[in-house]
C-alpha cells in the first residue's frame, strides 16, 4: 500500500472572501427540470425534444411585447429577477418600471404596517417612464436587503460588550441552514468542489475543515482556494442540485484543509457574498482631544483548537504611545505575575480525518478582536498559530521553557510569550499588540 504524507493547510480568513457563486440556469432549462424532473439521470437525449425547445423559446422571443409583458405581470420578483440574467432580450424585459413599480407596492403593502410613512406618495403617483429603466428595480432590491438586514439584526441579538459581536451569530447560521462549500483548483485549471466534513463554533469565530482524501490535488499542484457560502434550500424541483458536475483529480497527498473565520458579519458574509458588506462604522470626529485614537482600546482574546477552549480573556482601557510607526497596546505585562494567565490545557490541534487522526504539536487558533473608545470594531484576526522555543532571560516566578507566538499583518501585529512548567502547565507571562499608525489614522481621520 502507497503511504501518503499527510499535510496539513490552515488559512486565516478575515480578508474579503471569494464572492458567493450563483451559477443560474436558464428559465427555459428551469421550466424544462420542472416538467422532467431529474435530467441527470436521464442517458440519452431526444434531439426532437431539443429542437422543440429551442423553436419554443424562438417563437416565444417572436411575441408581441404586449403579450411578453402580461406573462411576466404573473412571476414574482424571485422570478423575474432570475429571469434577466438569461439573455439581453429577457433582461430588457424583466427591468420593466411598471411591473416592478406592482411588485414594490405590494410588497410594501404585505410586510409593512406604516406604508404611508415608509413611500412616498408623490413617488408614488409619478409615471413609470419617467424612471430610467430598472428604477423600481433597484428600489424593491434595496428596501428588501434593509428589511433583510433589520430582521438579522433583531435575530443577531445584542451585541457582546466584550467583543462587541452579536450574541447570536451561531443560532443565526444554523437557523438558515448555512454551510461552505470548498473549491480547489490545480495547476491545470481543473476543479474540485469539497463538501464540508465537520465545523466548530467557538465563542468568537468558526472553525471549518474539509477531508481530502483522494480527491485533491498535491499540495505543489494547488492553484487556488475558493470558500462558498452555501445555504441548503429545498426545492420543489427534484433534478435541480444535480445540475453541477464535479470532478476530483486522481490521487492525493493533502489530508486535510481548514478554514478559520471571525464572527464579524459572518451571516452577510456568508449569504450575501463579499460585495454586499456594510461600510466600517467610522468614530465621530474629534479636533479636541490631542491623543485621539490612542487610549480606550479593549481586547478580547481566544485560544483554542478542534475541540476545546484553551483561553479566553478581555482587557479594557488599553493606552498606547507610538514607537517606529506603530502603536503599543501591552494587555499583560511580564514584569507583573499578578496579570499572568494558566491556559487550561496543553497547546495542540487534534485533527481527524476518515479513518485517521492525530494532534499538530504546539499549534492552536487565536481569535483576536480589538474595539475601539467607542466599542466598535477596529479589527479582528482568526489564525492558526504556532508557539517557537524562545531564548528569554533568567526568571525566578518560572524554571520552565519559554515560547514565543507571533502574528502580524499590515495593520496589526500580536506577541506573546508563554511559560511551560515541569508539571507541563502553560502560562501566559506576555500578550502584546502592535497597531499600524497608517491604520489609526485611516480609522479615526488623524495625522500621527
């Protein structure tokens, strides 16, 4: 039997995620796996069948724009908004002021109680044309995303004055039946879609991992990595979710790849794709205080692998003073035994995957997220990380090994430094963070 070596592949994924694929089929395909049902198991195809669809879909085209209009007067917004996506005469169509106009009215009619004061009566009473087209379009989309937003906000919770997240993120996800879906492709251009083989949720991020097996590629052949938010929707339509192919390249040495993400707007992220992210809640402007943007910070920590929580902390009132370019945050001192921290267990990753399991030595997830004066996000991180023996000075308070975890970006860096005692207990006797100063001043308009 070929031994495979097994490598593991761990991500930080903060940073604006690959936007959700929509892979949209035609309304004719559609209305055809409606009347058939599942055409992937069909073997053979009737070219009688196919050419009776497309001299269908051509005399259809061929009608009177009257009659066009009155047939897409029947669908629904859902509908008609897949519909112009099928071709430019469908899209043309489909962004029809007057059916549009219809279809916000009433929506705003069944889901609204006040609609005398949400639209605008002379809005309302203006002609259609004289709207450029996909006007009503655009506003019944709108006012559906704020509802949408409103509605995850009241389900999200209050939000964590310690991480300054909302209470409910874990509920929410599950509640909308939200996975991810993985990608890969190689060197060649051919990909692989992964189905999720377990998660995690830990009190600030999510932990995601996908078994290769013999379906990835090697790990020098990987071109790219695209995460998918998915959410398993039941249709009525037997045939529709077999629509996708996926084909899996032979052979494989990667045993398995995690994904670690930060509840920041994890829900939008993960239903709505990159584009859609609300813009950063900038702090008021202040010309008064001199040292603006450099004290009030509050830090909430957590370490933690696969299956347990290792640490989890908060530090508020955090001053700073600037040095080379960067501003120093020292939540826990070393000179300070009083502020120094057990973790509740050894720092390693238990990882399974199939039939095989194991632990990667001196490796864990920190979750970090940083607030602001104000208590809003300033910036978060979700990482694996690994601790490095480190060469520290002669301590009294420890007679143990000293270890060292980094982290840095372009905006934030963290250290810290950890103590290992004979009875194999882990301290932590340092916890440092470094803040950009082009990032201070970006987020608080400043000139330091």
């Amino acid at each position: 039997m070929k031994k495979r070596n097994l490598i593991l592949i761990m991500f930080n994924i903060f940073s604006p995620p690959s936007v959700l694929f929509v892979k949209h089929c035609s309304v004719r395909a559609y209305w055809q796996i409606m009347q058939k049902g599942d055409i992937s198991k069909r073997k053979t195809i009737n070219i009688e069948n196919v050419l009776e669809s497309c001299m269908s879909h051509f005399l259809f085209c061929r009608l009177p724009l009257e009659i066009l209009d009155k047939i897409l007067s029947y669908l629904d917004a859902y509908a008609l908004f897949s519909m112009s996506h099928t071709n430019k005469l469908f899209y043309q169509l489909a962004s029809n002021n007057v059916l549009w106009k219809k279809l916000y009215i009433g929506d705003i009619c069944n889901n609204e109680k006040q609609k005398a004061k949400i639209v605008n009566v002379q809005l309302l009473s203006k002609k259609p044309r004289d709207h450029a087209a996909g006007y009503w379009k655009e506003l019944h989309v709108k006012t559906v995303a704020h509802r949408e937003m409103k509605k995850w906000k009241r389900l999200l919770g209050p939000i964590n004055s310690h991480t300054g997240l909302p209470s409910q993120t874990e509920q929410v996800l599950r509640n909308l039946r939200v996975t991810w879906e993985l990608t890969v492709t190689d060197m060649s251009g051919r990909e692989s879609t992964l189905e999720l083989s377990w998660s995690r949720f830990s009190e600030t991020s999510l932990t995601l991992c996908w078994c290769g097996g013999d379906r990835l590629p090697n790990y020098e052949e990987i071109f790219s990595l695209q995460l998918h938010g998915v959410r398993r929707i039941a249709f009525s339509c037997p045939g529709l979710k077999k629509l996708r192919q996926l084909q899996h390249p032979d052979g494989g040495s990667v045993a398995f790849i995690i994904f670690t993400l930060h509840f920041y707007r994890l829900v939008e992220r993960s239903t709505r794709g990159s584009h859609d992210w609300q813009p950063i809640i900038q702090p008021p402007f202040d010309d008064i205080d001199p040292e603006y943007g450099l004290h009030g910070y509050k830090l909430h920590i957590v370490l933690h692998n696969t299956v347990c929580k290792l640490m989890s902390e908060s530090f508020s009132q955090l001053f700073s003073h600037i040095s080379d370019g960067w501003i120093q945050l020292t939540a826990i001192s070393r000179t300070d035994s009083s502020q120094h921290i057990q973790l509740s267990g050894k720092p390693v990753l238990p990882w399974r995957c199939e039939a095989l399991q194991g632990t990667v030595e001196n490796c864990c997830i920190m979750s970090l997220t940083l607030l602001d004066e104000f208590g809003n996000q300033f910036s978060r991180v979700t990482t694996p990380i690994s601790m490095e023996p480190e060469e520290a000075a002669v301590s009294y308070d420890y007679d143990g090994e000293h270890y060292l975890i980094q982290y840095e970006d372009s905006n934030i860096q963290a250290k810290m430094q950890l103590e290992k005692m004979t009875a194999k207990k882990y301290f932590v006797v340092s916890l440092v963070v470094y803040v950009s100063v082009l990032f201070v001043n970006k987020h608080f308009s400043r000139d330091y």
